[in-house]
C-alpha cells in the first residue's frame, strides 16, 4: 500500500546533493524546530546534502488531556516502559518515514548516504525505522530518547542493521525522558551487538553547543568530509 509523503522543509547545502539527512521533530513541535541546525553544523560545501524536516501528523496526545499537536504516536505516561506504548502509532510513523526514505532514494540519493535524525519522539521514531527498515542506511541521529517498543523491535531487527552507526546522546538532568530509559536502550542495543556511539551532556532535554559541535563532527565522519 502506497504512503502518502508527509509535508516537508527541504534545505540543500549545494545545488547538487549526495547525501541526505531526514531530521524528526519531537513532540509538539514541527519541521520548523531544527531547521536552524543546518547552519550551526557548519558542513563544508562539498559534498552537498539535503536535510529533509517533515511534520508530523496532527494526533490526540493522552498525556497532554487529550489535546491534539503534531506528534509521532501516542504517549500515555512518562514511565518508557514496554506496557501500553502506541505500537500502532510507531509503525505508522515508520511507514511515512520509509516513504521519505524512498522518495529520497528516488532522487537518486543511495540509501547508504541517507541518515536519519530525531530529537525525543522524533528520535525514537528514528531509532525504531533505522533497525527495521529494508536498506542499509548511513547512520542514525538518536538524541535525548529512547528505544521504543523494544523488545518487539529488537525481535525485528532487519540484517542491515548491524551495520548501521549509531550516535545516541542524552541529557544527564533530562526530567522529560529520564537518563535511566536512554540508558536501559543503549544497554539492550549493545547487548543486541548493535553500533552504539553514546556521549551524554550536562544538560536537561535539549540541545547544547557542544552537543551540536560532536555532532557535526560524527556527521563528517560518516559523510566522508
């Protein structure tokens, strides 16, 4: 069944692209939030890559009373435990993300030089599509969360996702997702023989300097830059 492509921002850094880079939003945000991200990376000119931000779908969020916001899935509770986690929501996050994917793939972006990036929920989401999907991608951006649905989705792990690095940073005073789940992820991830770069911060649940310096540095790395 066909995926309709979610609305997207799209900024390319050179009139001729290699590599692309779909950034999630967290909870309650939109594509908008890190599109200014592109230019404190600071990536050289060459090669050119397209960082993708799309909005999520509009949806009631349990925890917020009830009240509709763009948001990935459903989230009933601050405990990131295994019970009662929006399953269905997940998976339909992932098939949007999978059809960015293909699109990208489409614009003749080889999947090896597609990333995938997502802060909190948006994380998650990219944490879940990265493991599962059919293509060996170039990396994924995990930053402040945590691996959802877990067992399930480490049951589901695709051949390519060994192979896939892995840059996962969390806030150590984060009082939105606590350290402990990011933790407990990275844990089970490695146990799994998964790529796991960690690196945490002194920094509640956001972005840092610092952070985004390491994280252009790892971008780099995996571009070839």
């Amino acid at each position: 069944m066909s995926q309709n492509l979610l609305d997207t921002i799209e900024i390319n850094t050179a009139e001729q692209c290699e590599f692309a880079v779909i950034w999630l939003h967290g909870l309650g945000a939109s594509g908008n939030d890190f599109e200014p991200i592109v230019g404190e990376l600071q990536l050289p000119e060459s090669p050119g890559v397209r960082f993708v931000f799309p909005h999520a779908p509009i949806r009631p969020i349990t925890i917020n009373g009830g009240a509709s916001m763009r948001g990935w899935y459903d989230i009933n509770s601050l405990d990131f435990g295994e019970r009662e986690q929006d399953s269905a929501g997940i998976k339909d996050s992932a098939a949007h993300v999978n059809a960015l994917i293909e699109a990208e793939i489409s614009n003749g972006i080889a999947p090896a030089n597609i990333l995938l990036a997502g802060f909190s929920q948006g994380g998650a989401i990219a944490l879940y599509t990265g493991l599962t999907t059919s293509h060996t991608l170039c990396g994924i951006l995990a930053l402040s969360t945590y691996l959802p649905i877990h067992d399930e989705t480490l049951a589901s792990l695709t051949e390519h996702a060994q192979k896939v690095p892995i840059f996962m940073t969390h806030g150590e005073f984060d009082d939105v997702i606590n350290l402990h789940y990011a933790e407990r992820s990275r844990d089970l991830m490695l146990k799994h023989k998964l790529n796991v770069q960690w690196q945490q911060y002194p920094m509640g649940h956001n972005v840092s300097q610092q952070q985004i310096a390491d994280i252009a540095a790892w971008m780099k790395s995996q571009f070839g830059m």
